[in-house]
C-alpha cells in the first residue's frame, strides 16, 4: 500500500446487491463506503452523527473528489481507510480505499462544512471532539 498516513482503518465486504450487470461494484456504492467509513470514524472518536445532530451540529458535504482506480466485485473485502485535516471552516477528509493485498480502488477528498443550528460555522465544536485526530 502506499505511504500515506491514515488514523482510521474499517474493514468493508461488497454485498452481491452492490454489483451491477458487468459484475463490478456500481460506482455510487463507493460513495457509500465512504460515508459509511467517515461515520464509523466520528463514532469511534466519541461523536456520532446522531450525537451531533442532538446538539443542533450537522457535518454536510461541500465537495467530493473520487479517483477510481480497480474495481471490486462481489465476495472481495476492502479496507477502507482515512486521514483528516482542517482547512479554515472546512473539515478535510483524504479517504482511500485498497483491496485487502493492497490493490488501490479508490484515491478521494471530501471537504465537510458544518452547520450550527442550521447556521454555517466555523465548526469550533467538531474540532475541539476530533482535535486529537486532525493532521495539518
């Protein structure tokens, strides 16, 4: 795998209704994985969506950028891996995904605003709860 630096590691089987007639995951279940990594990693670190959304904080998506690079098809495992950042208000997320022998799948960068009481912020809040994980 390459030398990139990750805080968080899920390990994701495909499910056979992922697969589409070419008998390769659809594109838009990487999304998916994605997401599904970036709440496994809040809830790990002691904030989940649900707690968030409790206290009127609300993460959306501002961008996403995804490099496909091999496909998965059904029965493969991937470890779907992530690092963050913060740039400004923005909360940066460098997440990639690899095939279990190191295979790369995916290279993406998601940048997430926050909302306050649905009000955009400065996300002062997320940051203090992931301060130990946010790389610069």
């Amino acid at each position: 795998m390459s030398g990139k630096k990750y805080i968080f590691e899920l390990e994701i089987a495909v499910r056979d209704y992922e697969v589409d007639v070419e008998g390769i995951v659809n594109n838009a279940n990487y999304l998916h994985y994605l997401e599904h990594t970036r709440h496994e990693f809040c809830r790990m670190a002691g904030m989940s969506f649900r707690d968030m959304h409790a206290r009127g904080i609300d993460p959306v998506l501002s961008k996403i950028t995804v490099e496909y690079k091999s496909p998965l098809r059904s029965g493969d495992v991937m470890v779907s891996k992530l690092d963050i950042a913060r740039r400004g208000p923005l909360f940066v997320f460098h997440q990639d995904i690899y095939k279990k022998d190191g295979t790369p799948v995916v290279f993406s960068k998601v940048s997430v605003a926050t909302l306050e009481n649905g009000r955009l912020s400065r996300g002062d809040v997320l940051a203090d709860a992931f301060r130990k994980y946010i790389g610069e």
